[in-house]
C-alpha cells in the first residue's frame, strides 16, 4: 500500500463524542507509531499490555471508557486486554476496511510500501490530533517507572503508591496467600537492594497479608513457600506462591 493511503486511513478513524468510549484503537495507533513498527509483524498481546499500562497508569482516562474491564482495571492483568485489543482493530477496520492495516489471531502487520521518515511524523501529528479531540487532553504519556529513582530502600507503602505495583499488576491479580482479589498490594521477595525496581521481584497480597508482611510474620523462599516467623491464624505452612508465577520469575532472572 502507498503512504498516502495510509494517512488517510488513519485520518478516517472517527472518535465517538459520547462521554464513555473507547480509544483503543488511537492508542495502537500510537504503539505503532511510537515503536516504528510499520512493516513488521507486532504480537497482539505486545500491544494490549501497552494498553493495560496506559489505562492503568492513567485512571482518569481508563474511568471514562466504556468496557468495564477497562473501567476496573486493576483487578484485570494484560492478558485480560487481549480482546479489547482486538475489538479495537476491529473498529479501525471498520473505519477503513481495505486500508495499510492487516491482522489475524496473534498479529498485527501494517504494510506501506514507499515508508519515510515523514510517514512517521505526520502519523504521529495525527494521532495527537485523534488523542486530543477523543480525550481533550495532549498526549504526554511515558511508560517507564519513572517516579521510583529515588527509592533506596523496601518502604513498602511508598513503592505501592508509584508504577511498579502497576506493572506487578499486569500480571497477578490475587493475594498469593488467600487468593482474594480485593484492594492488592505488593511485598518484595528479596531484600537485595538492587532488585528494588524489578516488578518480577514482587507479588501481590491482600491487605491483611499486607499488614503481616510488614510485621514480620512471614516471607516466602525462592521455590515459593512460605516461611512462617511468627504464628498468625492467618498463615498456615501450606501457603505457597503458584508454580506458574515462580517460573515466569526466573525465566524473567535469566533474561
């Protein structure tokens, strides 16, 4: 496809007045653009955790959509995006249906043919433009932990009030100890100082489990079980973090 028709695919997106919508479909625009991917295949689910990161890290943006998964997005992980990512690129097609854009089941690819570096500026002046009429706010938004440089040390309640609960989050939506799924957060597992911006070193918890973290009732091993310090009617030797969420630590370790 020619570029030409691709900027006027996306500058046929159409953006709902209603006050509850949903702008999906921008915001993969936007990773799109952002990561330079055009001509190159993108995994779906890379994207719906680009997604889950935005509405998460953005509340006042995420309350104002209209699918209650988005709405209620801290009791949902990124795999839980999967099919508001879709739904989105769906909706583009509708917009546009024999435009530079193409997918199946797992990917997306967006095909132009004579790309340049202007393809890149003038989709991303028009994907602010899109932004800002569907939100009516300018498009700022970085990813990064970016608020936690200075934390030196496990304050426990200060780490739940920045981005690296958000990012536990994405993938743990339970207490690991009670498996509740009300009002999460996040205890460390290692003491190591230099594991402190890692969201692979953390887990989530309910508060009661929270609060008896922080007193020193309990801590898990590195296989996941839990070490009882002092006798609660809350614990019990049983306990154990799930063997999936252990894996998927230290493959994150090795890599």
């Amino acid at each position: 496809m020619d570029k030409n028709i691709w900027i006027k695919e996306i500058m046929s997106l159409k953006i709902s007045n209603l006050i509850h919508k949903d702008i999906s479909k921008i915001l993969i625009l936007i990773y799109i653009i952002q990561s330079e991917s055009i001509n190159k295949s993108i995994k779906i689910s890379e994207i719906s955790r680009f997604l889950y990161r935005f509405y998460i890290d953005n509340p006042n943006i995420a309350e104002t959509n209209n699918n209650v998964i988005v709405r209620n997005i801290k009791k949902y992980i990124s795999e839980d995006l999967l099919q508001i990512t879709k739904l989105g690129l769906y909706d583009w097609k509708n917009d546009f249906p024999n435009g530079c854009l193409n997918f199946n089941e797992n990917e997306v690819l967006v095909n132009i043919s004579n790309v340049d570096d202007t393809v890149y500026s003038s989709s991303w002046m028009i994907a602010k433009i899109l932004y800002k009429k569907a939100t009516n706010q300018d498009y700022n938004y970085e990813p990064y932990i970016k608020e936690v440089c200075d934390i030196t040390n496990y304050d426990l309640d200060h780490i739940n009030d920045t981005r690296i609960k958000n990012r536990v989050l994405e993938d743990m939506n339970y207490c690991c100890c009670c498996d509740s799924i009300d009002e999460l957060f996040i205890i460390n597992l290692s003491d190591n100082i230099k594991e402190i911006l890692n969201p692979y070193n953390y887990i989530t918890v309910c508060k009661e489990h929270y609060d008896l973290f922080k007193n020193g009732y309990y801590k898990f091993n590195e296989n996941g079980q839990i070490i009882i310090l002092k006798s609660h009617n809350l614990l019990n030797p049983k306990m154990h973090i799930a063997l999936k969420i252990i894996k998927k630590r230290r493959e994150a370790y090795k890599n």
